[in-house]
C-alpha cells in the first residue's frame, strides 16, 4: 500500500503490522500512499491463514438470546466455518452461486460467510427486518441458489418460497420442516477445507441497498473489498490496538455498518468481536459492552443519541470504552461531549456508501477529526466536490460528493443492471448523490441526498417502494413518501395519502397503512407520519413532486 513497498511490505500493512505514525501526519500518509491489490486474494484465507492453529485468541464473545454467553477461540470459529464450507458443497453450493443469509449476529453467522468465501459463492446477507416483498424481490433478483435462516424469520419467507423457483436449498438454524436442511448437519462434515484460489475481482458479497425509485439494488463486491477496509478501519478507530482491544456494534451484520465496518476487519486483524443475539436497547449496549471489555465501538449517530438518554452509564456500567466510530449522518457537538464526558471516548466520524465506502473521516490520533465535519479525504481515496457540469464549485459553495474509480472498496456492479452501474459514472467520477461543502482546510460537510432518499437511524430508505406498498391498501388512491425531520433518527418516513372515493381518515386507518408497510416490506421503513391531503403536487410528466411535498413541509416547520 505504500509507495515503492514490495508485496510483504503491503500485506504486513494489512495485517495492521505498519506503524501509520512514521509517516508523520496525515498529510504525509496520503502523500505516501498508493494501493496494492494482491492478484489473488480471498477473504477467508485472509482470516484462516493467519489465526486457524490460534486455540487460545479469542474471536467471538457471544450474548445469547436465552441469556448465556459463549466465548469462540479463533480456532474454534475457523474449524467451524470449514465444516461449514464442506457441508455447503454438499449440497451442491458451487463457486459464484449467491447464498443468502438471514441469521442474528453469532459465530454461526460470522463462520457461514467465511466459508462462503472459502468455497468462491457470493454472500448475500438481507436483515431479519425485512418483510416477505422484500425477501421475494431479493432472492429473486439475485437469483439466489441456497437460503440460511434462523428459525424465526424462516416462518415470513416458507410462504413465498413458491415463488422462488431458482431457490434449490434452504437451510434452517433450528428448528427444519420437511424439505429443508438443518444447519446442525453441518458438524458431522470435515474440519478441513482449503479456500478456492480467488482473484481479487472475483464476486464475493452481494448487497442489496435502496435506491430512490423502484426496488433496493444489489452492489456486487469482490474479495478485494476487503483490502479497501482495513486501513480506514485503523484511522476511524484511531490506529493502534492492543491486546485488550475489545470491538462491538449494535448494527445487523446484513449492512456493511456492522460486517464490514466491524466484523470481517476485526476478524481479519486478530481482535475479538461482540456478538448480541438480542434486540438492541441502550441499557442493552451498555450492559454487553461492560460484560465484555469493549474498547472501540462502530455505534450510529441514531444510536448514540438514545445511549445519551441513560443518565450517568459510567456509574452503572464497568466501561471502558475508548474510540467510538460513527457514520451515517453527522454526529452532533453535544454527542461530542458526551461521549468524551461520560467516557474519555473519541467519537471518529466518517463517511461513504455500500457501492463505494470510506471516503471521508476524521482521525483524532492524526489530528484530523473536527466536530461538525465528516472529515479529509482518506489515502488512496481521490474525494471532489463537483456541480452538475464536472466542475469543483468554491469552497463554502455546495456540491456533489464524487471520488474516482479505482479504489477496492467500489463495487463491481449493480447486479444484473448495467444501465444503472454505468449511471454511476459521470465526468470520469463516481458520483455519489450527496450534497456537501468543503472549507479551506480541506474538510467535508455532509449537507444530504440531492434525490428523494430517506435516511432514517442509518437506515436508507427508497421512497418508491413504500409507495408502491401503501397503494395496495384499497383506500389509497395516491401517495407521496418524503422525509421528515425528526431529533433522534435524523429522518423518517413520511407519507401524503389521498384517500380512494368512500374512505375516510382516521387513526385506525394509519395504523392499517402502517402496519401493512412494517409487514410486507421491513419495520424500520414505516411511514411514522402520514397526513391526508386532497390532491398530490405533479410533475410536469404527471408523476408525484416529492420535492414540492417536502417544501411544503419545511414552510409549515
């Protein structure tokens, strides 16, 4: 990764062996800085080639739903995966198909994607939040080949497995129904595996994030992704880790916030992972990370809000928390404070999406974390703000976040749709749809989408999809979606309803059209707010005006 190294000079940096203080400052590690891809690389050998014969380093703390606690060595969770990666090829699993993964964080979860990667599929990891649609639209669109469930989301997609005619095996975590396969038959299987010999190119995780119209789309992802992550991984949690460094997010390991922001680095680098099969609540957060030592936390700005609701946590949990990586939406100066108060914690900001991540952070330890601000540019991370014509406006002046191809984190493609991966590409720039501005200094202020998007407790949410799912519901006649400000989630979900001829509002009404969202697509994108109005604004070609909805709704606030 550095300039003028060899390849065991940039392997020994991504395995957090370089010591990113020589370079001096932040400067002088951007200006030192060029990437090296390995030709061959995959993901798993990544993990078991440096810590399968570790019996005593410990990988996975895991807060049971019944209460327990298990503690995975590193030795442990390899041998697992590889009996996991033979029991897939049993099951006829073969290198690029797309296995999908609905499954609470544990190390069944973290050793099912290495052994995915181990035998060249792709991982496709979806939430347990979704709803039936959004399970059949995925798995359908993906043209997914096996299914890992728990048993409990496993009762919202038996229904629609008629409609998934390519979907061959379905493997359930628990209690299996006549014609699918328990995940415990996998133990009987060999311990020993070796990974495909992978190109860094070749696909490996495919997933699935919203757009502002139509259906979520899936960014398909290489193994090389991986080496796009750990260095920034370093920087937001500020560079240096020890024998005592603990890692822990509440974030569903289906989104890159808590696979590849936590997990697979972790992992990766040797340190252990807190993994919490219950539902997340603040006083939950801070009990699982005061029972488990946890030192650095990836924890949303959503998240760090409702955890400064509990009044004095140091005082009513052993913590030692040390560096808090946050990203999503800016993070306020209060939760600033906070989090330094309370804790003597450093909050590192950063930015990016799930096509092209980590463009943008602070780093306390190299002097560049600013409050208010996402951050400089990270190594190797060529960042500009750009105005419709590829042009960088003035500093103070709004433009378009934009960052050149070639950085391993970018995906390979939206998957199966051309028009739309090439649509990314503009003026020589991958163009990321966000608004921003940029001061003197360099630093980057993240302003919001300049589409419809609705980004809701780190959630980001495609309007046109609850609207689609709202029509459905007979006394619809039309619907808008925007976003609404709102002091904890940053957004929700908003919807304008002009009621079908016959049907009045009322509040049982909204509960209907929230609940049929929460059911068939996922809880997190109910509309929170819906009003009745007469008529709908229109476009000059007849479609809905979201952005009128959303200016009539900032005059009235």
């Amino acid at each position: 990764m550095v300039a003028g190294s060899g390849g065991e000079e940039a392997s020994s940096l991504r395995a957090g062996e370089a010591d990113l203080f020589a370079f001096g400052s932040y400067r002088g590690l951007v200006e030192s800085f060029e990437w090296h891809v390995p030709q061959y690389l995959n993901m798993a050998s990544e993990v078991f080639d440096r810590w399968s014969q570790d019996r005593r380093r410990i990988a996975l703390y895991v807060e049971r739903g019944d209460g327990g606690r298990d503690v995975w060595s590193y030795w442990q969770l390899i041998r697992l995966a590889k009996r996991y990666a033979n029991y897939l090829r049993s099951l006829g699993i073969e290198r690029g198909d797309r296995v999908a993964l609905v499954m609470d964080q544990g190390a069944e979860l973290a050793a099912l994607h290495l052994a995915i990667y181990a035998i060249g599929a792709v991982a496709l990891p979806m939430s347990k939040l979704y709803g039936p649609e959004t399970y059949a639209h995925i798995l359908t669109d993906s043209q997914a080949k096996a299914l890992v469930v728990a048993e409990g989301p496993a009762q919202k997609i038996r229904p629609i497995l008629g409609l998934l005619p390519l979907l061959t095996t379905v493997v359930v975590h628990g209690a299996s129904i006549e014609g699918e396969e328990p995940l415990a038959d996998a133990l009987v299987h060999s311990a020993e595996f070796e990974p495909v010999s992978s190109l860094a190119d070749d696909p490996a995780l495919l997933v699935y994030t919203s757009g502002s119209s139509g259906h979520p789309k899936g960014a398909l992802h290489g193994h090389q992704i991986l080496e796009g992550y750990l260095l920034t991984f370093r920087l937001f949690f500020n560079i240096r880790f020890d024998e005592s460094t603990v890692f822990y997010t509440p974030s569903d390991w289906a989104w890159v916030g808590g696979l590849l922001d936590i997990l697979l680095p972790a992992l990766v680098l040797g340190h252990p992972v807190v993994a919490d099969e219950q539902r997340f609540s603040a006083e939950r957060a801070f009990e699982v990370m005061g029972r488990n030592g946890v030192t650095h936390a990836f924890l949303t700005p959503t998240t760090l809000k409702m955890m400064a609701q509990v009044p004095s946590p140091k005082e009513s949990f052993d913590l030692d928390l040390r560096v808090i990586a946050s990203g999503g939406e800016s993070v306020a100066d209060e939760l600033h404070g906070w989090a330094d108060r309370e804790f003597g914690a450093v909050v590192n900001e950063f930015y990016g999406l799930t096509e092209v991540n980590h463009l943008v952070g602070g780093c306390e330890a190299l002097g560049t974390g600013r409050p208010g601000w996402m951050g400089l540019p990270y190594p190797g991370r060529i960042v500009a703000l750009l105005d419709s014509d590829g042009a960088e406006p003035a500093d103070g002046e709004v433009g378009e976040i934009g960052v050149r191809p070639g950085d391993p984190t970018q995906m390979l493609e939206y998957w199966g749709k051309p028009d739309a991966t090439a649509k990314r590409i503009r003026h020589g720039w991958i163009m990321t749809g966000d608004q921003a501005v940029r001061n003197a200094d360099g630093y980057i202020r993240y302003l919001g989408r300049d589409d419809d998007m609705i980004s809701s407790a780190g959630y980001r949410i495609g309007p046109a999809e609850v609207e689609e799912c709202l029509l459905r519901h007979p006394a619809v006649s039309e619907v808008g979606v925007i976003p609404a400000p709102d002091s904890t989630r940053g957004q929700i979900v908003m919807a304008f309803v002009v009621l079908a001829q016959g049907y009045e509002a009322s509040e049982q009404l909204t509960g209907e059209l929230q609940e049929q969202v929460k059911i068939q697509l996922a809880a997190y994108k109910y509309p929170r707010l819906i009003e009745y109005v007469e008529d709908m604004p229109k476009t000059t070609t007849g479609k809905i005006n979201r952005k009128l909805l959303v200016a009539s709704l900032t005059a009235r606030s």
